[in-house]
C-alpha cells in the first residue's frame, strides 16, 4: 500500500499564481470583458435572482451604472437554512434569458461540487463565495469546468491561504482566476466587515492575478459602497463588483446593502473618474499600463 | 414563478437545536457510545490514515489512553494542494477493518457532498470540519444518511452562526449533532489557534446540544493538549477529541500536535481524573448529572 | 549632542522575566501571601470601591469565599468620561481601614503616574489595567516604588508584547510581578472577551513570573466566573482575580460580572477542589511542587 | 460619605464630539494650518527626532513633499524598555529650532501627564498615540492646556470607544480634536495592521470631528503608503500623516516604512492628485465644500 505524497516545493507555496510565474500581470476574459491591468471593470447586480423582471431592470441599471458584467445569485448561501436559497436551476434560466436581451456575460455562484456542471453550461464567470474558500473540492471542480473563477476571500483567510486556495483552482486547469476582496472578520461591529484595503496592492506584490474589490459585502451598508468603492480604485485594484437592486426595501437579501437605481449616477460618475483615482500610481506602479488606457468601450459602457 | 421564501422565525434562530426544544440536554449515541451530560467521551486517533499498520497502533494507543472513539482522516482538507490529501476510500476500508479488529466505532471527516454516502458506509459518525462549517450543502447532505454529525466550529464563527450551521444538519433530519471547540483565529501567534473555553458552558446555555473540545488544533502543540483538555473539562465540557500517533516525527500531517506513545499514562491519568476536575460544576450546574456517573466501561476504557 | 541608544540584546527580547533569567518559577509575597508554584492564591473584591460598609462586607465575603487577598479600585478606568471614576485618595483610605480590620492585604489599580506615590502608600500591590499594558512611564513608575505588580495582559497584546511590558516593570527594580490573563478581543459577541486560556501555560514555558486568571472581566457574565476559574486551575494558573458584591445591582460598575453572596459557597468549593483540578498536571508538570502543598492557611482561608 | 456619580446620558454616549453637538464639519487649527472639510493637510517626518540635522533635512523632504505640518518624536512608546526611547527634552527643543527655520507648526506625543506641560511649551499639536488611547488621565491632562489634539485609534478599539476617548479630551475643555486612523489588529499578518478605511467615513457619518489617515504604521511597509494614502484621500480623509526619513536604512525607529528623499516626488504628486481623488465624492458628499477648495498655499505648500 504506497502513499502518493506530493511533496511542496520549498521555493514557493503557491507556484502557478505565483509573481513569479508570469513575465507581467495577467488579464482575465470573461465573456469578452477583460479584467486584468489597465481595466477597471465593474460587476453589477443584484444579490439574488428573483424574477425575470427584477433582474432585467438590476441589468440596466448595472449597466446605467458602468457595468460590464452583471452578477446574480441562483444558489445562494445563507447563515439560517430558514432565509431564502435562491432560485436554483430556474435563476440560472433567467440570467441567461437576461443575457440574451442585454449583452451582458453573468457571473454567479456555485456551491456545491454537484451544481458545477449545472451552473457552467450557463455562467461566463463562477463564483466561490468566501464560505467556500476552502471547500478544497468544490474550487477544483470549479476549476476544470473551462470557465474563469472569481474568488472570494474567506472571512477569516490569511492572504497567503487565499493565495493557496487560487493555487487549486490553478492546478486543476484554470488560471484564469480573479481574486475579489470582501472584508475580513475583526472586532469592529460598526460595519458588517472590515475591508482590507491594503490586501489589494499586497496581493499584486506576490501574484499575478487580476484582484478586484467588493464594497457592499465589505461594509454591508448602502452609504458605504461609493466611497469603498473609490478606495478600491485608488489602491489599484482590478475592478469592483457591488450589489444593486430595482427596490432594495423589497429585496429578499442584503437590501440594506443594495444601491437604489437614484444612485446609479453616481456610481457612473464614480466608473469616469477612475483614470484620476489611480492616477499616477497606475502609471508607474506596479499595476501597469496607465488605467487612461480602459478600454471603456469593452468592459465599461459605450 | 412563485418564490418559495421560508420566513425565519421571529422567537429562534436555531429552532432544532435551541435548549428550549428538548427538556434537558441531548445524549448522542455513536456506535453504541454516548456523548452527552454525564460522560466525558475520549475520541482519538491520527490525523490521517496512512497505513493499516499505523492506524491499528493507533487505535491501541487510542484504547490506552481511555479513549471510546477512534478518529482518522481518510479525507484531509490541506491548506495546500500539493500536501497529502488523505488515502480517500483506502482510508476508509483501514479505518474499518481497524474497527473489526478493536471493536472500536469510529468518525471521520466528509469533505464533499458526493463522498457522503460512501463515507456513511463505512462510519459511525460523519465530521464536518472548521473549513466547511458553513458549507450548507455539505451540512444538508450529512445530515441526511442517518448517521450522527460532529459539528466542528469555524475558524472565525460566531456561537450563534455554529448553531445556525448545526441547525442546517438537523433541518435535514439528523439531531444526533456533537459540536467541537477547536480554537478561533485571533491575533495571537503563540498558538495555532485561540481555544475559546467560554464557549463551552456558553453552548451548553444556549443549545441542548452536547459540545467537545479539541485541544490538539486549538493549541496546535503537543504541550498544550493535556493543559487544554483538561480546561476543557473543567467548564464541563462532554467530551475532547486529540490527535496522537505511534510515531509523530514520521507523521503524513500536524505530527507537531500528535500524541506519542508515551504520553498515554497521562491522558489516562487525565480521564480518570474527569470526575474531580469536572467536579461540584458537573453535579449541580447545567450540565446534569454528576460525571461519576461516566460509564466508564463503556465510553472510557474497559 | 549624542544619543543614548541601548541595544536590544540578540539572545532574548525580555531579560529579566526570561524564563532562563530563574532556576525555577518565582513566587511573588504579596503582604505575606505568596502568589506561585504550588499555589492558587484567590484575590477578590468589588469593582469598584463605594463605601466602606460595601468595601467591608466585600472583604468578607472574600474570605469566605476563599480568598487572601481584597482587590478594589480606587482609581478606576472607565471608557467614558460621564462614568463613575472612583473615590481616588478617599478610597484608598477606605480600602486601609478594611485592611486593619480584616487583615486582608490588598491590590488596587494606579492609572497616572502622578499618583504612583500615593496608592503605594496605602496598597500592599499595584495593579496595571490592561488598558495601560502598554502606558510605558507608568510601568516605570510602577516598578520603582518597591511594592509587587500585577500586571493585566492588554485587550489586543501579544504574549511577547505583555512579557516585553513586564520586563518594563522588571528594569525599573521590580521583578515581584504577576502577570494576568483577562481575555483578548476577537470578533465574538457572545462573551465580554475571550479567555485566551493557553496563554497560562505559554507564559509559564516562557517567563519564571506567575501567572494568574481573572474570569470575571474574561467573560462579562457572572454565570461564567466558576466555570472559566475552573479552567484557569485545570491549566496551572497560580490563582485567580474576581469581582464580587454584596449587592451587584447596586453595584456603580460592572455588576453583571460580580459573585453574590449566595455564590461564595461554590466559590470556596471551588478553591477547595483546587487540588483536584490541578492535580498530576501540577504535581508532574512544570509548574512545580504539587498543588497540594497549597498553604491554605496562608493564602487560603484559616 | 457620598459619592459624585456622574449619569451618562441616554441621547448618546459622546456629548460633544457627536455630529449633532454641531452645525457642520469641524476645521481644527493647528498653528494656522486647517484641517478639516476641504482640505486634505499632510503631516510628515521621522518617526524619532535624532539630531538637528536629521530632523531639518526631514522637513525639508516634507515640505517638497507638500506637507504643511512636521511630525517627530522626542517621546518614543516603545515595545520594549531596551529601545531607542527618544532624546525627550532635547528632541522638543530641536523641533521648535526646525520650526523657527522653516515656519512649519510641528505635532509630537505626549506619553506622560508629567510632561503635558513641557510638550506643551514647545508643540503645536500634542498627540496622544495608539497605546495611549485609553490613558484616560492623559487624555485629560492633554485637553486641559489649550493645545489642538491629534487622536490615534488604538489598535483594537472600536469606533464607537475611540470617540469616547476623544470625548474625555473634549469634556477636559478641548474640542480641537483630530481622530487619526492607523491600523487595527487582525488576524493577517501580511502587514503591520490593517487599515480600517471604512472608519473615515463612518466617523464623520458619527462625529463633527476631522479624520486622518496614518498610512506608515498602518501598512509598515514603505511601498503601502502612498496607495493607502490615496485609499484615505478616496474615501474623504481630512488629511493624511506619514513617516519619511533622510537616510531610512539609519533610523533609530521604524526605517522600512519611512518614505526616502527620492520618493517626495510621487508624494507631491499624490498631494496634488488630491482633488481629483476625492472628486464627486466631496464636492456632494457629506464631506463639505469640495476639495478643490484646499487652500494650498496654507497647508500645502507655497
């Protein structure tokens, strides 16, 4: 009885989304919009999937609001197994019906190793929540479906087991992975999380993948989501993906965190401004090419 | 398309596994083994199966040491995907060829809803670990093949998000649920992780669940699990499960944390111990009646 | 114009409390009750010191309890400005009187370095809040008035950070320190603090000071003093602080954590079971002679 | 005997520094230098005065960087009593002769209630630093010499407590208070702390009182400070303060996060950035009049 002990390298933890590993920093494709430097790419939408109509009106404001990805949850995970999971199969059917009218490629969530399959014959992007992170099986899963995967940090991971979780969706036969920061658990109460803004430009130091940031789950309140949002594009990341919602009052979660269609001006205001945010730090730091160089067209709105 | 929205009720979170759900505190029965007020059930065993050699040692050192339960890893849910990820289903023949041989019932972790029923096969009790604590479907599937779950908390979870997570099992019809204390992420680097004692008599208030503490990942030195499993005790704790090894420095993982040989005299020492540190607590505090009354014949060593 | 910069020495970042600074662990004379190996020396008392009647009757239902020592502040840290403060001077007078009546020698909290004199004129040991762990000058003034510290671990400091703070305290001429184990923050919710219970044994393995738990403050919840004291004899601690009153929802601060008379029996029972609790872990341990060589006519109750 | 308790009221724990106590945003004066809404003041210098030398070229580097205010100590808080603790007196007297020469107001930390007085001879603004934050009797002490505040977060504090020590300054006679967020402690130890960079706006959401950001300690590491500067300024910091050094390799503290002569450039031109950072945000947000407004020539530079 022989034991298949893969050794770890000593060089490196984490050797395919290593710096290290790349000549530059990657860009990932997803469903034709880029995310990688010299983007920033926003992803929009509502928390859940609910109706047809709900989701329609989520899509054109996200894109009213600069989107080029819509994101929306069919399988949605839940602290109480008494609140409302998602539509399942039939949230799927309706994002691609959605996709179908508005252009827009959807990113959404999977949770279970048995979904996978399910969810990519639909999905241009899957999501692993920051629960899953370390569901060992499902981000392999995820990641030989030939879909990009966009992950979520764990609430309580380290950078560096965020990076490792990343290495087993790479070594399963995906690299095109983007990292999302959504706020680490600490002390404070005052804001649902506590977004780690400083993991954007340390995750660039040690690996070349795109990262992203995600305002509305990091502060979990709607007045929060702009200003943590331009954070976000001032440290450099790749991109943001918020919560929005035709009626948050009337959303079946996280309406408190939901921007209101009222608030779409700002956040296309906020989309414009993004070159002047990074500015010069995006034109000589490590990030790249200058964000000017967004190709607005693409992965923000004509 | 109707939305099928479970409301939450307004009285509990956790209705399955509220304290106010049953008359007194909840006996759970693995393989003929109780885990409930009144004992101080021992499980123990290695981290990962690796040999038939190696477990059947381990079991023996397990028996000596007062322990009722073995554990071992067939599944082992690894930071890295290049460390060793457990023998899968080999594992889980030694493990009960193992138990043929010392009568001794035994748990170990499931770490992907399409392993669930052959590990149900072959187990006694189903481990849901820290990283999937909140993996819903995982906790959905466990709960259903009729086998007890020991629940382990999150690295970062609150008391009441653990008990939101055990009432996930017991929605899916299974209340035979242990819960596990095995440390949170603090601050703190001294220690793997930070054991949070009070969390055991706070369980205990709140749920009529029987909760065990792991002293072995809490500490994450084999120093530590004696002192620590001996807290565990004293806040009347129903039980502690560790990790131990015939030989540690050869171990496949966390041999740093592992028992030797020649610590079972203590950790006998410390189980007969129980019923005086446990002591006043035990006969007139919540936890019910006296551990005197261990049926040691049964749960502790014949 | 030249700087006086003292090297950090290579070898080890606290000197003077290094465990290899001692041949054994020390015992620190407080009054002439010894805090140490081979002890659980129970300090208790009121919060806050009111009356003198209320400081009276507190002294005695601390030593009926099991205590030798009276706590009380006089000085009291309080996070905001409209909360009571103490009866400064006024109550170090009180707490002498109760001194001369019970014999009970008492330990009682400086907060300015401006009053180091004048609690050391009264007091037979200073106490640091964890507040003030890291208030530098006032561990230097602390340390230089010739009477025992006890000094409280910080809410959010290292092990290495409050050893580094006693070796503070040791430069100035004092190493009759005892270290305090109060609870740390973490993101839970359900308990004041979390007992970081490993940090008894840690310290113990790495500095010659005694360490003891204080239950009260760990957990916010009078329901949990017992049980988490309980702990702090199951690991080794050298004893234990509480807050007690004789009539806690009268009490001016922190009533909800404070024993009542009622409790005093458990409380002594508890501290009779010391022994027990302790047991081969102190008689084999590293904590020195057997727990039972307790001198409870000293440090106990007569 | 009676006793002076002081009721908390119910409306709001912090009086005076709620928003309520106030019309608009509060601009504090520091030696003619505003901060507040509408500007975006930089502080900066060595973490320690050394020498005459060291501490005039640094305020040189500061103001080409575009600092208005000189930060340096003369009182150091250090982890360990075997560190470099700054040259005191001597370190006041070099600031105020660097000051006479280049017309820049300087900050430094006050650790001690004995020295308020001496600090506050000499210093523009007194600082009370993270340890600190709970030195009620120093907080005190602070406010009560007519002297502007700068309060940093203590590490683990909570928001809600920061505001409260800033009510003890305030309740002492002093409302020219300015809050400085610099890191909290997590988990991650991927830095030094974590930046809480939601606390800015949710302290101006709570409170009238200006708020900067202290991206040197919170990142610890040179190549975090400018993109967490620009975080600050993204999310409507009042002002930012930071650590540089002439010869970063020879400080006596705190060298790897001090910005070097060749970075003043890249900090100049973050400064001027400024606007275009804050942008929208400021000009409609709750932040006041836009930052367009900064007069640069007062707390920029000429």
């Amino acid at each position: 009885m022989s034991i298949a002990r893969t050794e770890m390298p000593e060089s490196s933890p984490y050797l395919l989304v290593d710096k290290q590993a790349r000549a530059g920093r990657s860009t990932v494709n997803v469903g034709g919009v880029p995310i990688g430097p010299g983007t920033f790419t926003l992803i929009a939408g509502p928390c859940a999937v609910e109706t047809p109509e709900q989701t329609l009106r989520a899509a054109e404001m996200a894109r009213a609001g600069g989107a080029a990805l819509l994101r929306g949850g069919a399988f949605k995970p839940r602290t109480s197994p008494y609140a409302f999971h998602g539509l399942g199969r039939e949230g799927l059917l309706i994002l691609s019906g959605v996709r179908a009218e508005t252009g827009m490629p959807f990113v959404t969530e999977v949770l279970d190793t048995r979904d996978v399959d399910l969810v990519a014959t639909h999905a241009d992007m899957l999501q692993i929540g920051a629960r899953n992170m370390q569901n060992f099986s499902l981000l392999r899963a995820a990641g030989s479906v030939g879909l990009p995967v966009l992950l979520k940090r764990g609430m309580s991971a380290t950078i560096e087991e965020w990076l490792m979780a990343a290495e087993y969706v790479a070594q399963a036969g995906c690299t095109d992975i983007v990292l999302c920061e959504r706020g680490i658990r600490t002390f404070e109460t005052a804001t649902r999380n506590t977004l780690d803004i400083s993991a954007i430009p340390t995750v660039q130091r040690l690996s070349h993948l795109p990262v992203i940031v995600d305002p509305s789950h990091a502060g979990g309140r709607r007045d929060l989501v702009l200003p943590l949002g331009r954070a976000g594009a001032a440290v450099g990341a790749d991109g943001m993906i918020i919560e929005l919602h035709p009626q948050p009052e009337q959303a079946l979660c996280d309406g408190k965190q939901a921007l209101r269609p009222e608030d779409m001006p700002d956040l296309r205001a906020l989309m414009e401004d993004v070159p002047l945010i990074a500015g010069r730090l995006a034109q000589t730091g490590p990030a790249g090419p200058a964000v000017s160089a967004v190709p607005t067209g693409v992965n923000g709105t004509p």
